[in-house]
C-alpha cells in the first residue's frame, strides 16, 4: 500500500470511529513528508495533519486563500517547489475543503467588502475572478490546482501530485485525483507539456507568454543579498545623488554551537487567561 492508500485509509477507519486507525510512519520514510497546499480557513486549524495521520514534522504546510493556484509559475509554486527541493518533500497534497467561503463570495460582494475597507473598485484589478482565482466548485479548484504543479517545469515528474477534498466538519477525506495513477500513465514528450486551457486572463497570460522557461533570466544572487550586505543598516540612495561606495564588509562570526546535551527550544508565550465576564463580552 503506498502512503497516500493507507492515509485514505487510516483516514475512513478514523471517520468511522476506530480509535486504533493510523499510520505505521516507518513503513513511509521513501515517501515523507508531504507537501500540502490547503486554504487559510481557521477551522482547518484543528484537522491538519491529524486527518492525514501524519506526525507535525512530517507536514509541510502551505496555505493561501482558497488553496488556489494561478499557474505553472505562480508564487505559490515557487513555495511548493523549494517545500520538495530545500524541505525533502516527497509527495504534494493540493488539499481543498467543503463550504469554502471563497467558492461562497461573489464578485459584488468582493467589491463591496474593498469599498467597506476603504478601497475603492478602480483601484483593483480589472479581472477580479481571474486575479483572485475564485471559484464555483471546490472538487474543480483543486484538479485545476493540481493540472497547474503536474505541468510545472519546477516540479519534476517523480513527484506525486495529488487532489483531495477535506470535510471541514468530519474531517472526512475524498480523494479527488490520484497523484499515483496520473504518474502511471504513459507521459507526453518533453516539447509536448501544454499548459491547462483556462478561460480568461490567466489562460491567455500564460498562453501568451509561450511559457520557454530556458529564456527566462534570473538573479544570481539570493533575494536580499548583495554585494557587502554584512551592515544591517539599509540606505536608501537620493535619486539625481552619486552612488556612495558600499560600505566594507565586515567578517561574520561563526554561529555558536547549541549548548552541549540541550535541543535549543524556542519558548512560546504563556496561555492567557479570560478573566471571568470576557466570554460573554465577546460575543
Ligand atoms: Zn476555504
């Protein structure tokens, strides 16, 4: 049985009331951890990873709103990709859930929520379902967000790619698209990769573009590094002012060693405390 098999699995045992279901991690250590792309909904807070039966450490966690992906290069991409090559992942998960408010919200009422926060329609974007990606139906949102990683040229054809549906009050999982099936099967020819057909802008813009990702020229340097950027200090040069001479770099101690027999522990906040009469206050 393969992970996300005995995930289903241990996933319906779980649903169905059996307190022993779960997962032998051992027998998957080929295929951990997952990379899971979900939406930003504050109920899933609860259920991830514990549908999927995964330990924490074992569940990269990217989530934006609506679990939307806009295309083979998106910036969301770029996050599922670095999950795989600098995190380990070994398998994506594009995970969406019932009753998302996303799939809910209509473009009026998109409109009216900017102008409530004091912006105004013709400061946004003209094409507001292609820029937010909304959506009509959930299932179709996350086989169109995985179509999107299956055809992204920074994803590589071994990983699995697949699409589940969460229920946000069971927490029951459908398995939408089967990343292991759609590897199965015979694969086009390198030249012949085609990007989804969408309508609208988004189609067009990543049609258009003709998508030739060995043309496209990137920084050699790291975002945020430059060339004797050991001064914390940021200047911001006056524009018509010659450029000052960046300043000398000064050498960066070593980082110190964790203390001997000790994990270093990152101290989180104590709980706080509802003084009595706050709940109802709340409301
Ligand atoms: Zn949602």
């Amino acid at each position: 049985m393969r992970l996300f098999e005995a995930i289903l699995d241990a996933n319906r045992r779980a649903v169905a009331g059996d307190l022993s279901a779960g997962l032998h991690i051992a027998d998957y250590a080929q295929e951990l951890p997952v990379v899971a792309l979900t939406c930003i909904d504050p109920r899933l807070n609860r259920l991830f990873p514990g549908v999927l039966a995964l330990p924490e450490e074992q569940f990269i966690w990217l989530r934006n709103a609506g679990n939307i992906l806009t295309g083979p290069i998106s910036s969301t991409m770029r996050s599922l990709a670095l999950a795989c090559v600098v995190k380990g992942g070994r398998e994506i998960a594009v995970i969406g859930h019932t009753d998302c408010k996303i799939r809910h919200v209509t473009i009026s009422q998109l409109t009216e929520r900017f102008r409530e926060l004091g912006i105004e329609r013709q400061h946004l974007p003209e094409n507001l379902t292609d820029y937010f990606g909304v959506f009509a139906s959930e299932r179709q949102n996350v086989i169109r967000g995985v179509d999107f990683i299956r055809q992204s040229p920074l994803i590589g054809p071994r990983i699995p790619v697949h699409g589940l549906v969460v229920d946000i009050q069971s927490g029951q999982l459908e398995w939408v698209v089967n990343g292991y099936d759609v590897l199965a099967r015979p694969s086009a020819a390198p030249g012949d990769m085609r990007l989804p057909t969408l309508g609208g802008e988004v189609g067009d813009l990543a049609a258009g573009a003709g998508f030739n990702f060995g043309e496209m020229k990137f920084p050699e340097s790291k975002i945020g590094e430059t060339a004797g950027a050991a001064t914390p200090s940021i200047s911001v040069p006056k524009i018509g002012a010659a450029p000052s001479p960046p300043p000398a770099p000064t050498p960066k101690p070593p980082p110190l060693p964790p203390p001997p027999g000790r994990a270093r522990v990152v101290p989180i906040p104590p709980p706080i405390q509802l003084r009595p009469g706050d709940r109802g206050r709340r409301g």
